[in-house]
C-alpha cells in the first residue's frame, strides 16, 4: 500500500489517470495510517462541469473501510484554480465527512502538470469557521 501524507504524493498518485477530454472526480480511501485502501473514479464530467453527490462517496469509503479520504479532480483546461462550485462541493464533503467520522483531508484539483490542494492552502481552516 502506498502512503499518501501530502499533497504532493496524492498528485503523483493521480497524475498518471488524467483525462484530459472531461473532468473526472477520483476518491482516494485511506487506512489510519494514510495508506491507500482504494481509489476510484467516482464521477465523470464534461471539458467543464463534473457533477457529483455525496451519497457515492460515502458509499464508495464505507464499503471500503476507509478512516480518512483525499478527492481530486482534473481541469481539462489546464488552470487548477478553484471554482465557486469546488468550494462548495468540498465544504458540503467536509461536513459529511465530520458526519460519517470520515475526515476529509484533501481536495485536489490537477492538470497535466500541476496541482492545487485546498489543504495546503488553507481552505480547510476557513471552511471550519463557516458552519
């Protein structure tokens, strides 16, 4: 099993699935000790849109074992800045994941040849504030 600890490991871990025709949203299940369980494509998009729904998620780490999990999507376009739309998704998931007591440690958007993580950007902290 791999260890994923930062953003960095989770990007080389993904970049190699990258679509580069329409966004698709990966889940990575992590054991306690941030060993990879599984990862999966959840949901696949279009160039621009990738819509996406909790209850998959959920069931796809549940049947998993999963004690934490990273998600991370492809922008075909190549800027991996956030959208209005991946904040709220990742705040809507942070908050199930506080729920089913399956933290969210990441979100991860990727291009060919960069990254951006949410963590490491310290969206994680702002989200707590806003409940």
């Amino acid at each position: 099993m791999t260890e994923i600890t930062s953003s960095s490991q989770a990007f080389e871990c993904l970049k190699e699935i990258l679509n580069p025709y329409a966004e698709e949203l990966w889940v990575i299940a992590l054991n306690p000790q941030l060993k990879v369980i599984a990862k999966e494509m959840i949901f696949r998009g279009t160039a621009d849109h990738c819509p996406s729904h909790p209850r998959d998620i959920f069931r796809f780490l549940i049947l998993n074992n999963a004690s934490f999990f990273m998600m991370a999507h492809n922008h075909p376009s190549a800027s991996v800045q956030p959208s209005d739309q991946d904040l709220v998704t990742t705040r809507k998931m942070q908050n199930c994941g506080k729920l089913f007591q399956i933290p969210l440690l990441d979100h991860i958007i990727f291009s060919e040849k960069d990254y951006y993580s949410m963590a490491d950007n310290g969206f994680f902290k702002s989200l707590r504030r806003v409940r």
